[in-house]
C-alpha cells in the first residue's frame, strides 16, 4: 500500500483524492495540502478516510511514510513544488502544464537526471478508452503508416475571461492536450507548426489578448501531416474526436454520450449529445492514469507520460503561439534553440 | 427489345412504365392499357414514348409483338389476366399478390405447368439494395446457421378504410411482403404461424373487421424461429428492417435517409428520418425486379421470384388470420390442405 | 452510515460487496457470510475492509447493528433467508429470482404486509444507463401510447450444462430479466403469453429438458403487443437491445463496447463488438441498484423494484413454459390462480 | 423540349449523354462531337436515340436547333470552345475547370458580360444530396454562425502518373473541388491560404513534381476558419465528407454504401466501406446538375454555379500551390491582382 499526498484540493486534487481512495487498490492518501482548506473540503476529505489535511503542503514532502506526490495547485507553483517534492526523494505526478515557462520545465528535467524517482504528466486523456482504442489500432499496423492525423476539440463553453488571462493562451491552456494526442497518436514528433486563429465565441476573450477558435496544422517527424481545431464553446458539449488515416485505412473515434438511446419521431432521428463535463467523459481515464502512476512506482517501470511529454507540447504550443503572430509557419527545433535544447 | 405491354396505368403501372423507359435498356412499353385512361395519363405515355394506348387489354394480348405483359390492375383481376396472357404466350409479371383466393393461385400454377411462358411475381422488396445485401451475407454464411429473423415493418401512415375494406386484412395485403421477406431470408418455409393483433391505430380499422398492428412469429423448415412486427402507422416514416441471427453472428439492415446530414446541437444529434413514402425508399428496387425479368425473358433463364412465391405467402398469410381468429397457432400445412395441396 | 450484511459471497455477492465499500457513500458492509469461505474469498474481504466474516449467515441477523442484508445466495435459499431476515427486522435486498415456486414468493410477501422493511429485488437492468434512458423517453410521452414492444436479449455463451439442470429453465432463468424489462419499459402488466422454443446452440441442453432459442410474443394489459427474441449463445457478444414503438415513435438502444474506435480499410468499416460479459456491461447498474436501496431505507422511500416486481415475471415465467408445453397461448391471471392469486 | 449537343464523348460526357437521354425531361441530346469518335461510341450513343455523330464540334456550334451545349473535352479545350459557344448564342455547361489559366476564364468571363447565355460550371458535387442536405442546414441557420468548416476529400485511388503531368497538380486538379465545396458551404470567399503537402502514396508523384497528400488551411471572409485535407488514395474508398462548426452545433455528412448491411460476428460489427467510385457516389448529382441547367435555360434562371464559381476555386488553387512552394500564406487578393483583377 503506496501513500500518496495530493497538494492542491481544488477540482482536480479532489478528482484524485476520490479516485485514489475508491479506485486504486494499492495506494491510499495519507495526507492533503492547500493554503485554503475550506470546512467543505475539509469534510469532504473525511468522508473519504483523508485524515490529514495541511495549509502548508511541505508537511507532505516532509512525511516519509508519503511515497508519491500529485501536484494538483495552480500551474505557477508545479515546477517549484515539483523541484521540492524530486529533492525529498518522493515520486511525483503532476498536472499538464508543468509550466508555461521552457526553462522551469528543463530545471524540472535536470533535476529528475541525478535522482530515481518516477515523474508522470497529467495527460489524462491518454488514458480515455476511446483515444486508447484509436492509438491501439494504429499500434497494431492497423491503418498501416500514418498519412494525415485529425484532432477534434472543442470545450461546452469558454471558460471566465478572468481565467483566461491566467491561462497561457489557448494553445498553452486547452491546445496543449491536443499536441499530446498528436504526439500519442503518431509516435512521431511535431517539426514545424501553422495556426490561423479567431476570436468567434466571446470578444473579451480578444480584448484579453487570446483567441477562441483555431486550426493548426503540424508536420510530422515521420512525414505526415496533422491537423487540430479548437474551438472554447461547442452548443452540443465536450466534443473530443480524433482521426488518423494511413496507407492501409482510416481509425476514428466519436464521443460519449450518456445512454445509447435513439428516438425517431415526425421530426427525425435523435441521439443524445456528448457528456458535456470533461469530469465525466474522462472519469475513467483519471483512474487508470494513477493506477499506471502507482503501479511503475511499485513495480519500478518506466512511466508512459514522461518529462519529455511534459516539455513537447509547451514548446509546440510556442511554436504555435508565434505562429499566430507572425502569420508564418514555425519549426519547434527553433523554439527549442531559444531555449538551448 | 423485348416488346413489353402494360395492364393497368394506376400508381404501380406508372412506376413500371417509368422504370422500362428510362432504365430498361433492352425493353421498351409497346403499349399500355387500362379502363380508365385519363387524359393525364395518355400524357404521360405520349411523354415516355408510348404510343398505343388502350381501354381493352385484349389488344396487348392480341399483339404479336409483344412478349411481355406487366399486369398492373387490381387484385381480383390478376388471376384471370394471368391466365389469359398465359394463354396468349405472354410472359407474365404479376404485380402481388396473385390473388387472395388460393383456388385462383392454383389455376394459375397449373396454367404455367403446361406452358413455357415466364411468370415472375411483384415482391419488389427482393430487389432493394439494403435487402439484398443482407440476404447476401446470409448465403455467403457470414451468420452460420439461421437461429433467429426478424422482420419489422411498418407504413407511415394507414390507407383509407375504403381500401383496407378490399384489401384482405392487414395479412395479405401488407404483411404478405413480409411473409416473402421471411422465406427469402431464410431460404426455409413456413410451417406454423402464430399470431397476435390489435387495433391501435384507428378504431375505424377495427370496425371494418382488420387490425392494424399485429406481430406474427413462426416455425421454419429449417428449425429456425422467425417473428415479424407490423404496424399501419410509424410517425417516422417507412419503416422496413430485417435482422437475421444465426450461430455465426447477426446481419441487421437498416432505412435509406434522404441525406446523412446529422445536426449535433443543443437538444441532441439529429440525423434525418427515413424515406417516406415506398416509392422513394424502393425504386431501384422496381427496375432491378423488371431488369431481372427482361433478362430472363432473353436470355431463358428461371424467374427468382416464382408462382411458388406467389403462393406461399396467401398460405402463411392465411394461417395468421386463422391464428388470429382462433388464437391458436396455425400450421400452414393445414391450410394448404384445405385446398388439396 | 447503513451497516449492511451480504449473504453469500459468490460472484454477485462480491460484485455488491465491491461496489457498497467502493461506490455507495452511506453503506458499508460490516459482515459477509457464505457456508463456503475460502481463504481467497477472506483475503478479498480484508482487502476490501470487510472485518466479519461468517460461515452461518445466523450471525449476520443476529447484530443489530446491521440494517439491512444483501441476500446472494443460491436461489433456492433466497425465500427462505428472506423469511427470516424479515422477521429479524432487517431490510432485504434479494437477488432474482426470489424463488421458482410461487407459493414461497407469496409467503414471503405476506410476510412483508405485516412488517415495515424494505424489499427490493435485484432486476439490475431497470438501473443500465441505456435502459434507463429508453425508460425514460417512454415516460416523457416522447413515443405517445406504446404500441409494439421488443426486446432482444442473448447471452454470449451458453452456461454448464449442469447449471441448465437447475436453472428452472430459460424462461425463469434469463427470460425473468425480459419480462422485467416488459413490465417496467411498458409500466403495464403482461396478461397473455405465446412461447416458440427450439433446441438450436446445443442438444445437450435439449436432452435436458430445456431449450436455448426462444421468441415469446405477449399481450399487455395497456393493448401493446410485446415479444421478447432469446438466445443462449450470441457469438459478438452479450447482446440487449429494447426497442419501444408507439403512436409518436420509437425509442430504441444499442449495446455498449470498449471504446467507440471504428476502422475503416479495405474490408469493410469495422466497430468493436458489444461488451462480452454481463458484469461489464451491467457494473454501473449494479452501484445504482444498491444505491437506490440504501437511500429507501435511510429516507423511508418505497423501493421502485418491490416483491410485484419479483413475483410477476415467476407468473410470466410459468405462463411461457406451460405455452410452450401446451402450445397455445397462456393467459398470465390462470398461472395466477392456480396459486390463489 | 431543348436540344442539346455534347461536345467530348469521353467518360464525363457520355455521363451526361445518359443521363439526359434518361432522367432530363425537358431535353435530349441532339448531337454529340468527338474527334476521336469509336465504333463502340457510336453504338453507345445510337442506343441511347442520338442521332448525330460528329467529329467536328463545330457541326453542334453551327446547328440553330441546338440551344446548348455540354463542354466535357480535355481541359484545355474548355475555354477556347466556351467562347465560341458563347460567340455561338449557346448556352454553355462547362465541365471544371474552365482552365488552369486565369486569363482565359477571365476571356469567357468578359464574354459572358456581352451575352445573354447561361453558363454553368460543373460542380457536381453541389447537387449530391449528402452535400446539399449539409449546406440546406447551414443556410437554415441550424449551427448559427459558422466557426470552422472540415472538408476530407480522398480518392480511392491515384490517376496514372501520366495523368498527374498534364493534371495542373493536386491542387487545381483534386482540391479544386474542396476549395468550391468551401464556397458552397461557407456561403463565403476564401481571404488567405495556407498548404501543407507530402508524398506519401507514390514516389512517382513526387517525382512528376506533384504532391499526394495536403491539409490545407484558409480564412474565410466571413471570419470563420476552414480546412480541407486530401489525400490520392483510401484504401477503403472514396471519402468525401464535410462538417460545419458554428455557434449553436455542427453538421456533418458521412459517405454512402451499396447497403445498409451490418453484421456483427466474433471479430466485431462490420459495415460496408463507402462506394469506391465517383460514378456510384455521384450519379444523382451529375443528373440534378444538368436538369438545373436545363431549367434555367427553360425558364430564364440565373445558374447557382456561375462563372465567379469557376473562376475562384482557379485563384485559391494557384494561392494553394504558392504557400506549398514560398512554405508561407498567401492571400487570395494577391493571385487575382497578378491577373489584374
């Protein structure tokens, strides 16, 4: 039995904290840490069977019973604690990003050179049955070599302007999970990126200085072209679907819905929409991303969703970030010079 | 060119007429004749190209050079036309059913004995494309051995009384393509038929003596169960699946759409109802039916849908009324020997 | 916090135990009891944090401090366990069938009139997200007035034969859920039975006095005519689907699978076959099932699935036997009073 | 009735050919020219009743009984003719594209504003009804404004290398049709460009200085963002869809098959791939195309698929091919100003 200290008991720290305890048989949390620990949590993590709950999450890093840490605070402080939690030996996952910063993630990646711990990015997505349906297809030779790789996503509703400003952007922000599907899905590296973006959804999110709808379009290290499309608002829910066409055919992938049931009436024939919650279309995945997380801790293996997964996608979403800017394609190697990588 | 006469220019004359015009490439209407030929209808023929118009079918039959006769009329004039056009030399295609009098049937099958004209009868629904191809994977195997079949069917919207009155009850006159449906599926017969039936559409049905929604299970030769589902009115429109089950696996079709445009929106994911109206849904069906029967005519080779399909199903449609009447399942051997079969 | 007892601790009484010590927030299983306790069987206890553990399920409702029992035993002990759990004052839930003898579900519902507890009967498909939402729809007036009512249902493979022997046979043994689904996708009671059986996956199950393939064809109390199509061997997978049509429309389900990953290739477009196993496709509805149960109690709530609901598809259950044996249809209030009723 | 002539007698033309002498009520084909006139032509074109045969087209251009004329030659012939039909008094359906050349659309162009005639271009896929079911949505305002428009356009199969030389490249010879799909989707022009391509079905391709495999990307003058990705060969047919993303949902068509047949066996639930070939996809489209035509000359209606529908696709083929060479984005405005427009 592996004792973890989730640090951070917002939406996501609770997220963990619950599946841990319900879901994860080898691993139990000991401890919780937030500098704002309100009576709800607070009752919220008894009723789980947390009995130690912190404002100062060093107490976590100082407990030596504690083998695992998941970073779940605001993104500004996950490399510093990261940096923490690697010096004190514990094994860490932490949530996408690691940083919005190059530099903080390579002291992060420094860092994890001279020490043994185990370090997993909160890539839950990877863990959705249905995008590990479509990778496992084209692991299995299924479409033959990959051709063109198509990322649909798009969130119900844009999130508060007030976040979005915080957010690093929108390809840093929400983009950011989809240059790691394209890199999951391809086995292949992103080389050189093109966005066109708009502001279509909500004009404060233009005066904030960010888009709300893009489509970038990404060489591939392995010669094939992927393409994404965000979009902050879908009327008809969380719509997250990917396509990978090859030389021997096509996987796809469509969402979930709440029940399969279908009416036809005099007006037509209608399905239920999407899950409109990314909580509930990804229930599953945050649970089998931990259990993985616990389980190469135990079984000492290599975890799948490494620092290098971490850095990628930031440097990608650079890349596309410039690209926005300057209206002209950008090489990911040269957002990596900037940075010496 | 085969020389082709039409016997009667109502709906399904018409449909005919069309379909050998247009796509029939080596048949052509020499003439076409009906009691009751309206201006209008004279000027479709002109516009089709069909030249000889009559009141008296007598004068296609006297026609030498015409090889094949549609009969097209109403019902209780099948049989006698059959078996003047028999008589003539004609090759026959027989609009369904032959007759709702087995008696007649018979004269019908005994005629063909001593003749060596073609007789092909009108179950259209053999032809259509979704149909076949379900049919299709039955003969290759794809399902093993048929356990069981599952017919459903269902007209947007009940006839008028005036017409359910003549039509036979809902068992010779709808289900009878169903019953057709069933022995094609199967490859196998009907051997015993039961039979529930309500009036849920329109208590004015019920008054004349029918029912409008009814579902009928049987015993096949070949040990397999079948059950069929019909209703007069499916708010959806035409409504005409199959699903065949064996010990392989399941073959299951489903309606033809005007387009597959789906709408995800708010509300739910919308795609469109099926075709309407029988026409839309099975037109293809009706030149692949006549196509068939021209080609046999030229080329000598047997008809698919035989007299013997004209027959059966008049039996299996006459033990579900029985099973109606009685409530107790009828065998369709013991209705056939009502008639010395 | 319900203190709750499982009785019988074979495969459904650990999926229950799983799901009240992971899922259910206000229950907790203080003892387990099964004459049969492996040291297996303990360690799965002790993980689970289940500290009682009986050979003599006596002890369970000799604590008071256990409100309610979980009855998972064999079902020919499910009345008689029920009769004592009921007078030890406990709150039942008691998996189907409660007993193939009507006679014993009568005792223990008179049992029931003279006491307060709640009894709840495990038909676990009323709470699968699929055929709630079709429930739902039916609910909603969103098909009008139920006219035509089928349910497909198939086990992916055929039990022991040895198991068949004391099943009751198919029609108490796994029709009971379809009946079930009858009665609760149509809220009316079935009043006329009509089974067709045949010997079709193995003879072995024929020589034992039962049959693995079956269409049964109903009369309900609200006019609708239902049919339920069975078999024991369905080689895609475990196979239920509930199709409701009325005077509006049609309500129909699909099975559940994996991931919704489709491939496209030369072949053919291919999807993933539905979920195999009954335990996966039902674990959510399982959770529910309990859930509801322990939230009657705490809220003094009637149970929506009460001993009716148990007894009812016993007396449909024989109907179809006896319509099978006799082959004529069986009214269901005949069953009835031949106990009484 | 309208005479018409068919100036080319290739694949393209004798489609036409049939389809007016089968499906266009209000026209025939009254001559039909090819230099290279084959017996098996003639014969073709005898048994469909057209009568005269010329190799010369000028023969159809000189026939005053002839009101229009269908341009279905070689590319490069396409504008030369127009302007003599144009000078003629025909009224022209012109095959895509007018020509690679921008000046010589540009030629009929200003014809055109000096003469009363129709012109139409042969989009076709404008009149599939999959297509027109998309943009029926759109224009009725069910997703709103539109966000991001999706076009996947592959072939089956790659042309012959040879004919990729003479093709005008990918480009104006495959996405042409896409970048009028945009057009006709968006209901708007396309501003700015963006291409990426590979070779990656046939180093051939590359060789010949073509590209196989392109996602390309565009701003449209409505704000709204499109992408269009193509490839030379799907292994599993040919793939053309669409899918419109605006502020209240999306529409999204998907492609036809032969039949309707599912079958769900052990290895999963199979459909069929899409029709393999453009003739099958799009034959009711090449017929209502020409009945449109027909009708605007009857009845004096501007054509939906003017000359402005030929010429821009022409302009975003060119800006497509100079972002693939120049590797940047390239402005529409900026190609039409080349040829002073």
């Amino acid at each position: 039995m592996i004792n973890v200290g989730i640090i951070g008991a917002g939406r996501i720290g609770k997220v963990h904290g619950e599946s841990i305890m319900r879901y994860v048989k080898n691993a139990t949390v000991k401890a919780i840490a937030d500098p704002f620990m309100s009576e709800e949590t607070k009752q919220w993590a008894n009723d789980l069977g947390i009995n130690e709950i912190y404002t100062d999450y060093h107490k976590i890093l100082e407990d030596d019973d504690i083998k695992a840490v998941l970073i779940c605070s605001s993104t500004d402080t996950h490399s510093t604690i990261s940096l923490e939690a690697i010096a004190a030996g514990k094994n860490v996952f932490c949530e996408k990003p690691i940083d919005h910063d190059v530099n903080k993630i390579l002291e992060v990646k420094k860092a994890l050179e001279n020490s043994n711990v185990k370090y997993q990015v909160g890539f839950n997505r990877r863990f959705d049955h249905n995008f590990k349906g479509a990778r496992a297809a084209v692991e299995a030779g299924k479409i033959g070599d990959l051709n063109i790789l198509k990322i649909c996503s798009r969130d119900p509703a844009a999130p508060p302007v007030s976040y979005i400003k915080v957010s690093g952007g929108i390809f840093l922000d929400m983009t950011i999970h989809d240059f790691d599907m394209v890199r999951f899905m391809s086995g292949a590296e992103v080389t050189e990126v093109f966005a066109y973006g708009a502001v279509l959804v909500d004009p404060a999110i233009g005066e904030a200085g960010d888009i709300d709808t893009a489509v970038i379009s990404m060489k591939l290290s392995n010669g094939a072209i992927a393409v994404i499309d965000n979009c902050r608002r879908a009327s008809y829910g969380y719509d997250q679907r990917v396509e990978a066409f090859g030389s021997l055919g096509q996987v796809a992938i469509s969402n979930d819905t709440d029940s399969s049931a279908v009416i036809s009436d005099k007006d037509g024939v209608h399905a239920e929409k999407p899950l409109l919650f990314f909580l509930e279309r990804y229930m599953g995945a945050y649970v089998a991303e931990v259990t993985e997380f616990i389980d190469s801790i135990e079984n000492d293996k290599p975890v799948s969703v490494d620092i290098e997964c971490g850095l990628q996608p930031v440097l990608i979403g650079l890349a596309a970030k410039k690209s926005l800017e300057t209206g002209c394609p950008v090489k990911v190697a040269d957002i990596a010079a900037e940075y010496g990588i």
